[in-house]
C-alpha cells in the first residue's frame, strides 16, 4: 500500500475536482482540479531535475499557490521538502544548505545566492525558472510510493546550544496528525479556512493547510497577516489559525467586531502562549472563546482544547487522541499539580534530528516519550497548562529565536565583552527580543548592533533593544541569571 501522505490528500482533490480549493486574493481562485493538475506538473519538473526519492529539496519562498505545488509536487516525487523562513540570511542560509545537502533550492529570485546547489526560481508572482519548468512538464503520475515511515520533511528548530536542528518528520507523522485534528476540530467539508500565517513553519503549513486537504473545504489564501485583509475576508470565513499576535492586532483595531465574525465557527491559537487577557478580551468583543492548542515542530500537534467542551483561557487543553501527555522530573513521573517537563509520545512525534543521532537520543526516554522542554502542569482531569521553558528559548510573535545564536554573534563584536539575549514582555509580539550587553570600553548602541548583525542573522532574532550594563548577574557557579535580566527589564516594552 502506497502510505505517501500526498496519495491521501489527492484521491479527495479528485472528488473534487470543481469545488474551490484556493480563494486567492488579487489573483485567479484554484479549483482542485487546479491544484492535482499543477502539483503533478512540479512533480514532472522536479523528476526533470533530478530530484529522486529521499532527495531533499530546500525551499525559500513567497506564499504563493505555486509555491503550495511545489510542496505537494515534492511529496508526490517522495522528495523531502525542506522549508525556510524568509527572512533568513543568505549568511544562515549557507548553514541550511550544507547541512541538508539538497538537490535542489528554489527561492525568490531576490533570494538567489552563488551556491553549489542546483537553483530555480519562485518568486511572488507565481512566475520564475521553476515555474516555466512547471509549464514546460508532463504531469507526472502516479504518485511516488512511500512507506509510512519514511521522512516526508525535515524543518529546522533552532538549538539552544549550536546550530540549528533538522526534525524529520515522517509521511505517518502528517497523516496521523492530519486525521486528528480533523476529528478534534470537527472539520467539514464546507469550511473555509482563512489563512494568514507563512506556509515555512508547522502551523501554516501542516496543521493549516492539512486540515483543508483532508477535510476538504477552501480557503481563503493571503499572502501574510495584514489586519485589514482579515477583517475583509472573515465574514466569508468559517475557520482561522493564528498566533496570538493576530489576535491581539485584530484587537487594537476598531473594525473588528462581533459582527465581522458572523460566519466563523472557531479561532484557533497556539505556537505561543495566548495572554489570558487577550482570551478574554476576546469572547467580550466577539462572543467566540478561542481555542488554545499546543505544539512543536518536532511533534506536530499535542495537546488542544475541546471543540464542545469547556475551552479555559490560559491552558492547552488535553494530550489529542493517540498521543501521550505526562509531566516529569528526570525519571519520576508527576502527579497532577506537580510543575515539570512535558513529556508526549504518539504518531505524531518525529523520527529524529537530521544527521544527529547523538541528540536525538538525548531527547527521548527509554520508553520513547520526547522530551518537549516545556514546563507545564496537569490538573486532575488531564487538562495541561504551559508554565515555562526548560530551553533557553524567546517566542516572539510566534517565531523561536534561540538567545545562543544572537549571544554568539554580538560577543564577537571587538566592542563587546560578553552579552546576555532575553525575551521579555512585547505588546505586540508577546515576547521582544532585548540584548543586555557589557561593553569593552565605550558605551555600545542598538545602531551597532544592528550593523554588527544585519547580513548574519534574520530580522526577527535581531533584537528591538540593546541595554548597557557593567556585568552580568551570576550565580555562584558563574551561569548568567537571566530570571533576574527578564524581572529588571520587563518593562522595556510596556
Ligand atoms: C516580523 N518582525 C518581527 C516578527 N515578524 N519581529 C519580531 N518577531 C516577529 N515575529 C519584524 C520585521 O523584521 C520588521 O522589522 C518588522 O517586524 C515588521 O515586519 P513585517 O513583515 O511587516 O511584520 P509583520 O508582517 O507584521 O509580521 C508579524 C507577524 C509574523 C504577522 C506576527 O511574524 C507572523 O506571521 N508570525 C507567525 C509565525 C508563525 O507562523 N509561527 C509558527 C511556527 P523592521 O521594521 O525593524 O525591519 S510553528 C510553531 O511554532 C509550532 C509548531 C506551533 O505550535 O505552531
Ligand atoms: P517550534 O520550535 O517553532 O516548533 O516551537 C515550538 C514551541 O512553541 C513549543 O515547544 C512551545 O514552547 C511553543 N508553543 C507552541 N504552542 C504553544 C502554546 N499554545 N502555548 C505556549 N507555547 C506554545
């Protein structure tokens, strides 16, 4: 039996040929007749290319419908698709490239960069090299066959010490979560799904996107959150997904009401905590209490609130049917109450890291539970509530930013003796990225910094404030106590 994840998506795009599948803004909707017909034609071309099974192909595009081909054209050749944020650096993107070792990058034509790997274009407008090969290719069928354990994607998670990780994630992994969610969010075939988020990282592209190609539906597809657009297409909406940056942005602005909400069914949240606040504010404004899920890259979905029954703002709800949940400490398991490291096991959970055994073995017990490095509780029912990190970590608005990666970067600024990167509270992005930095001799600035990190590292991990101090507060075994960093400076945003 062919268990690629895509022969499941596509026997349903076959039934469906005529429903519409993309509602694309500025640009022409796809029907799923559309979207098999272009998927098999990427398929072509990258066969075309040289792309066999288990070849990974990186990708560093705009959201656009082609590049949703592409990503299914990748599955359907049983390649592993390799997606990368934007805003990486062409610097970041070395590392990316020689890690993964592709056989193929297609970016922005933008993006493009002198490498030693085969590169084809994608760029905004749908048009670039890889979409002329697209046009110029026979649809390629059948779908590749794969076994249910074989990697579908590898997406890089940053580490908390060195470089970043590649999760492997198989075409089971998809399709079990896939299912679930469908079922856990009661998914009907009359959905529409508006989608706002980037389609490189988990939420937008396997929990989102997945749950319209199994469940059927459509969406509405913008190419990123812009609070008007929102406001624009959610009355013809039934479904969103989104981090809680959205839902507070939807907040700030006064055309968001009640009213604009009328056909939604259900608002969705997670890859950062939702403020308990913001889940209230946001039932006041416009009735809906939005469910909070929780999750990672390395395991897909874990934990959700319930769809009919109580959904409490501030907690991540329940382990998803098939997956485990158990809170820990070391090797004791906690009871309910107890603060410790939550600990899932299930289909959902990944293979390992690419091309590290070492680490991955370092991230499961021996009964092949994953070590999250969430802190987090359980009550009495099962009901689990995130309480902190293990993992030296900053989300903000949604995107991880690793202190370790910055840290290294700045202290190697000739200006600077040592520095400490901290996350601390962000109106709008939940967590703001602040340097606190000792310097050599003369005071050092943000503007330095800036032009320090500007071609290294992606906008987002740069930080939105740089602080000044003598030294850094340490324990008596010399580790720096960032607890007493993020409590001095958490009001740097307010
Ligand atoms: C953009 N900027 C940011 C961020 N995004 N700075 C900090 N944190 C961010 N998240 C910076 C830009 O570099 C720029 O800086 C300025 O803010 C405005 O940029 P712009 O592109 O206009 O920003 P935006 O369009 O307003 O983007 C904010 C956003 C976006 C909509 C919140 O970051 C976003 O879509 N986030 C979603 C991330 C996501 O999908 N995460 C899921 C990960 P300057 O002006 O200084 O140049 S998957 C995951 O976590 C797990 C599996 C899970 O559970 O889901
Ligand atoms: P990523 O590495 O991008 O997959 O990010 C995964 C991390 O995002 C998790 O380990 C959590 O720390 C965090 N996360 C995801 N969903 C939630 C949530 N609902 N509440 C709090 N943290 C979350």
């Amino acid at each position: 039996m062919n268990e690629n994840v895509y022969a499941l998506f596509e026997t349903r795009f076959r039934t469906d040929r005529d429903a519409i599948c993309l509602y694309v803004p500025d640009g022409e909707d796809w029907r799923y007749g559309d979207l098999v017909a272009q998927v098999s034609r990427a398929a072509g071309a990258l066969v075309n290319l040289g792309v066999r099974p288990g070849g990974r192909v990186v990708t560093q595009t705009e959201k656009t419908p082609q590049a949703l081909a592409l990503y299914l054209g990748c599955l359907k050749v049983g390649a592993v698709y390799v997606p990368l944020n934007t805003a990486y650096t062409a610097v970041e993107m070395e590392y990316f490239l020689s890690d993964a070792e592709p056989a193929l990058l297609v970016c922005d034509t933008s993006q493009r960069v002198e490498c030693a790997v085969p590169t084809e274009t994608l760029d905004a407008s749908g048009g670039g090299s890889f979409a002329e090969r697209m046009n110029a290719a026979h649809a390629l069928e059948p779908t590749v066959s794969r076994a249910a354990d074989d990697v579908a994607a590898i997406v890089y998670t940053s580490g908390t010490t060195g470089r970043p990780k590649g999760a492997m994630l198989t075409h089971r992994n998809l399709e079990s979560n896939a299912r679930t969610l469908c079922d856990a969010w009661g998914w009907r075939s009359d959905d529409v799904l508006l989608h706002a988020l980037p389609i490189f990282h988990v939420h937008g592209l396997f929990v989102a996107l997945h749950c319209v190609f199994l469940g059927g539906g459509s969406m509405v597809f913008l190419p990123r959150f812009d609070a008007d657009a929102v406001i624009e297409h959610l009355p013809s909406s039934t479904v969103m997904m989104g981090v809680p940056t959205f839902y507070t942005r939807l907040l700030g602005h006064n055309a968001f009401t009640g009213d604009v909400c009328r056909a939604m069914r259900l608002f969705i949240s997670g890859s950062a905590p939702l403020a308990a606040q913001t889940f209230a504010d946001f039932e006041a404004r416009t009735g809906h209490r939005i469910l909070e899920r929780y999750g990672m890259s390395e395991t897909l979905m874990n934990t959700s609130n319930p769809l009919a029954g109580e959904r409490t703002g501030g907690t991540v709800g329940f382990a998803l049917p098939g997956t485990e949940a158990r809170i820990a400490d070391g090797d004791r398991v906690l009871g309910e109450g107890e603060i410790g490291e939550i600990e899932v096991r299930g289909p959902n959970v990944f293979k390992g890291y690419w091309r590290m055994p070492d680490k991955t073995a370092e991230e499961f017990r021996r009964d092949g539970f994953f070590r999250t490095g969430d802190l987090g509780v359980m009550d009495s029912e099962g009901r689990v509530s995130i309480a902190g990190r293990t993992k030296d970590l900053i989300i903000s608005g949604g995107y991880n930013v690793y202190p370790k990666e910055v840290e290294t970067l700045i202290d190697e600024m000739p200006e600077v003796s040592e520095s400490a990167v901290i996350g601390v509270p962000h109106p709008d992005f939940g967590e703001g990225v602040v340097a606190v930095v000792v310097p050599r001799h003369e005071p050092v600035d943000a503007a330095m910094v800036e032009a320090a990190l500007k071609d290294r590292l992606a906008r987002f991990k740069q930080p939105k404030r740089v602080v000044c101090m003598v030294g850094l507060p340490r324990n008596v075994m010399g580790k720096v106590q960032k607890n007493a960093l993020r409590e001095r400076f958490a009001d740097l945003f307010a």
